[in-house]
C-alpha cells in the first residue's frame, strides 16, 4: 500500500497567519491527491482536489500545490473558523491511503 | 442536496457481528462508487472498502478482508457493510462516503457517521 507521510502532526498558530502542511507519498500518485478539513465531532470536509482544485465552496485562501510524491496544503490569513484537523489522501490506487492527520491549533 | 445517512452502529462483543447502511439521497446514486472509511477514537481517517456502480470492483483494506462484506441495492440508493469476527481494534465511527464522480477519483462527500463499540 501507498505511504502517505503528513507534516507536522500538529501546529500552533494565530489568526491571519500562513500555514503549511505538507504530504509526502511513498510512490509517485500523478494527480491523485484530496485534501480534508475535519472539525470535532464532524464528518470530513473536502477542501482540494487533485492537488489544486478547490472544491465548491471553499474560501480561496486554501490552496494546493505539489507533483509527483510531494505535496503541500497552504492556508494564507488563517481564520478562527480554520482551526481544525486537516488530511491529505491519495485515490491513486487501492487501497485508499490518508495522511495521518496535521491539527491546527491556536 | 446530497445526503448519506449512516445507521446499525451501537454496542457488540469481540466475535459478533454488524451490518451497516448508508441511505443517499439528492443524487442519482447507481453510477457512483461508494465508500466506508472509518475513525477510531482519536485517531485519524482509515479507508475501509468500496463498490463500484454495478458491483463489479470492490475493494478492501487489509485490516478487514475476510471479515467485512461491501453490497449495495441500487434500487434502494444504499449501501452496507457487513461486519463479521468483530475485533476491539474495529471501534470506530464509521462514515459513508460518494466518490466525486462516477467514474472514481476520491470521495466527496460524506455522512455523519456511525460508532461502533465492540466491548465485552
């Protein structure tokens, strides 16, 4: 099964900071990398598809980028409403694997 | 609006067994893969199985070949997951979830999941 490797596993930062979280595979994926937002006690969110395209919805200060095995989710002027857990995930093939999950804290 | 209802969770003893269903709405649900993906107690996203649109691919993860059991009834827009040889390390919730578009690609959207214990 295809690795994901999520970095780091939790941060603390501030309102209208910068954020970044990386995902690295264990093998090349192409294009096939999701992004995730997932609050307590609620189901996950789908942010990014395809390591760029943002799903309907979501504020433009989410962004993706990455090709290959390297992978980066980039929140500019982070929001109270962004404090979460955020995961990566490669549909490149079966078996489905996430990253193990970067919480974003205050 | 799409919707993906979870229920059959509740309390089983290590050994038994639990059927799962997801009811969609809001969508035409016989062209798209479905999707389990579980989450321990707090603990991070583990996908567990998937059937395509006409039963011809399914999936599963290692952790539960052989115990667990993907169907699905178009007819009715949902989709179960039968548990078998129910293990403590299976307590989790459980969360439907619709690949993005018929023809895969990851999931989109997701229900609200339902818990599952198995304590003795």
């Amino acid at each position: 099964a295809i690795q994901m490797t999520q970095s780091p596993s939790s941060l603390s930062a501030s309102v209208g900071d910068r954020v970044t979280i990386t995902c690295r595979a264990s093998q090349g994926i192409r294009n096939d990398l999701d992004w995730y937002q997932q609050k307590p006690g609620d189901a996950p969110k789908l942010l990014i598809y395809d390591i760029s395209i943002l799903q309907g919805g979501v504020p433009s200060r989410f962004s993706g980028s990455g090709s290959g095995t390297d992978f980066t989710l980039t929140i500019t002027s982070l929001q109270p409403e962004d404090f979460a857990t955020y995961y990566c995930l490669q549909h490149y093939i079966y078996p489905y694997t996430f990253g193990q999950g970067t919480k974003v804290e205050i | 609006e799409v919707q993906l209802v979870e229920s059959g969770g509740g309390l089983v003893k290590p050994g038994g067994s639990l059927r799962l269903s997801c009811a969609a709405s809001g969508f035409a649900f016989s062209p798209y893969t479905m999707n389990w993906v579980r989450q321990a107690p707090g603990k991070g996203l583990e996908w567990v199985s998937c059937i395509s649109s006409s039963n011809i691919n399914i999936y599963y993860a290692d952790s539960v070949k052989g115990r667990f059991t993907i169907s699905r009834d178009n007819a009715k827009s949902s989709v179960y997951l039968q548990m078998n040889s129910l293990r403590a390390e299976d307590t989790a919730v459980y969360y439907c979830a619709r690949e993005r578009d018929p023809g895969g690609n990851g999931p989109d959207y997701w229900g609200q999941g339902t818990l599952v214990t198995v304590s003795s």
